[in-house]
C-alpha cells in the first residue's frame, strides 16, 4: 500500500497534469455548442421540474452512451457510416425543430402531455450528445493517447454539460433568438460529420467552424425577449 502511494506522484507527473488541464479546457469549449443544443430540446417540456429531470436522465444515458464509444472509438471511428448517421441525425432533429415550430405558428402544433413528453426528450438528448461526442472525443485521442485520460474528459465534459445546459435554459427565456442560434448550430456540427466522412479533403479549418458557431451565438444573445423575468 505504502509503495503505490509513493509511485503515485511518478504516474500523476507534470505532463499528465498538463494534459488533463487541456481536456477540461477542450471539454469547455467543445460542450458549449452541445450545451445550447441540448438546452433548446429540454426547454420544449414549458416545465422547470420536468426540465431538470430531463436533463439528469438524458445526460445520465449520454455519459454511458460516451464511456461506450470512448472505450471503442479506435474501432468506430474508422467507419464514415458514424459519422454520416450523426450527421444526418442532427440534421433531421433539426428539420424537426423548423417542422414543429412551423405548425405552431400556424396553429397545428399538437399537445404532448409532460409524461409523453420527457421519455421522447430523454432519448433525443442523449443521442444528441453522441453525435455532437463524436469530433470532440477525435480531439480528446489526439491529446490524450491513454485511455483512462480520454475517459477523464468525458467525465468532464458531461459534468460541464451538465451546467452550462441548465445555465442555457434560463437565458432561453431571456434571449429572443438564442433557440434558434442552437439549432442552427446542430446544422453546422450535422454537416460538417457529413462532409468529414464523404470528402474530408473539404472539410474548412477549426477555426473556421469555431467562428461561425461564435457568430451563432453573438447572434441568439443579440436580442432579449422585454416579457422574459429578470435574472439576479
């Protein structure tokens, strides 16, 4: 027992501090743009309680859903059909966004009650997050070879969903067009799975992505809705 406490600070060196810094802050800033997605689903329920419930539940299945691709990721990730049904996944949850929140302004929007409701949300948040895993947990391996680091992050990554989701849904209600910056945001992370397992020669630069989902959300945070509560 002595001797594995004392090898202990040998197998916690620098270098592996260093790369557990860098996953949680990759996982910050990678879980924002998952974080306001999830948070325009969630915000669906119109009901705080059945919101956080969601939330627990859903990103309780997407945890397990991340350890499972995480321990298999050198095998999955060689096949451009993950990526494409991710891709496509999030684009259709997108579609439906567009869809239902069309027949609602028409007027046709069909009444879910809160118990239909959350067992569709549960299952829409935690795929979801898998499909928004499936670059960040690439970046993850490239910065971290050894799995149980990888693992780490998406611990992290996870926990930090977990908070900035719940922060999200509070500004849903304050900021006008943030619902739609989050949606618009699946687009973006849908097609770019598409083009990365079709022709990845054409995929742009991070940079490039990082910005456009920067300007999404300067947009969604550009106007505040004058009936939503004021915040402490």
């Amino acid at each position: 027992m002595l001797d594995q406490l004392i090898e202990l600070p040998q197998q916690f060196g620098l270098q592996t501090l260093i790369i557990i810094g860098i996953l949680i802050l990759l996982e910050a800033v990678l879980s924002a743009d998952n974080a306001i997605a999830l948070a325009a689903i969630v915000q669906g329920l119109h009901d705080p309680k059945l919101e956080q419930q969601a939330l627990n539940w859903g990103l309780g299945a997407a945890f397990i859903l991340r350890i499972l691709l995480i321990l298999t990721a050198t095998w999955v990730l060689k096949f451009p059909l993950v990526s494409i049904a991710g891709g496509l996944y999030l684009l259709w949850l997108a579609f439906s966004y567009v869809r239902t929140r069309g027949e609602a302004e028409t007027g046709k929007e069909k009444t879910m009650t809160p118990v239909e409701s959350i067992w569709q949300v549960i299952p829409t948040l935690a795929l979801t997050d898998l499909a928004f895993s499936l670059d960040s947990i690439t970046t993850a391996i490239a910065v971290a070879e050894e799995t149980w680091l990888v693992l780490l992050g998406g611990v992290i990554g996870i926990i930090a969903l977990r908070f900035l989701a719940g922060l999200f849904i509070r500004w849903l209600e304050i900021y006008t067009h943030l619902q739609d910056a989050g949606y618009a945001t699946v687009v973006v992370v849908g097609i770019r799975l598409l083009v990365k397992a079709v022709r990845p020669e054409l995929i742009p630069p991070e940079w490039v992505t990082t910005s456009l989902i920067l300007l999404l959300f300067v947009w969604g945070f550009s106007q505040k809705n004058p009936e939503a509560p004021i915040s402490s």
